[in-house]
C-alpha cells in the first residue's frame, strides 16, 4: 500500500472506532443485538447441532482395514474403462 492509503484506511478505521464507541455509549442495546445475533450465527455454523450434521461421512473411525484402501485419489470409482462404440451413421468419413 501507498503512504496516502495507509492514512486514509487509518482514518477510516478510526472514525469507524470512535462511532461504535459512541454508539455503545449512548443505545448499548442497538450494538449489543447485532453482535449476539452475529455470534450465535457463527457459533451454529462452527459448531452445528447433532441433528444437522450429515451423517455417513466419517473420516476416522472403524471401516475398512489399512491395506484395502485404494491407493489413488479417486478410489474403486475412478477406475472405470471407457470405450468407444463406433457407429453406423452413413455420413461419416472412413476411419483408417
């Protein structure tokens, strides 16, 4: 950042301060709703209740044992063959 933007964000951010510190004063109420409000939100979202996690997908735990798991990536799914059906359209050119 440039000297000048670093001094309008610092300007910026105070004025920012000094209004919330205002407005704590004056109506707490009016700051202290949102924040709980915003809080109990994130905390949901960080640690959501037993009945809105999904359920089947558990990455440590008793399963399979440690050498029958797939070595790539993709797992057994990935490994599928695809093949080329030639067809029998009377437009297409010869393959050689």
């Amino acid at each position: 950042m440039r000297t000048n933007d670093k001094r309008f964000f610092a300007v910026i951010l105070i004025l920012a301060g000094a209004g919330v510190a205002h407005s704590l004063m004056s109506r707490p109420a009016a700051v202290l709703i949102p924040v709980l409000v915003l809080g109990t939100v994130f905390l949901l979202y960080k640690y959501p209740p037993g009945r809105w996690r999904r359920r089947g997908v558990r990455r440590d735990g008793p399963g399979r044992p440690p050498g029958s798991r797939p070595r790539n990536r993709r797992g057994a799914a990935g490994r599928v063959k695809l093949r080329v059906i030639p067809g029998r359209k009377k437009d297409d050119p010869p393959r050689h």
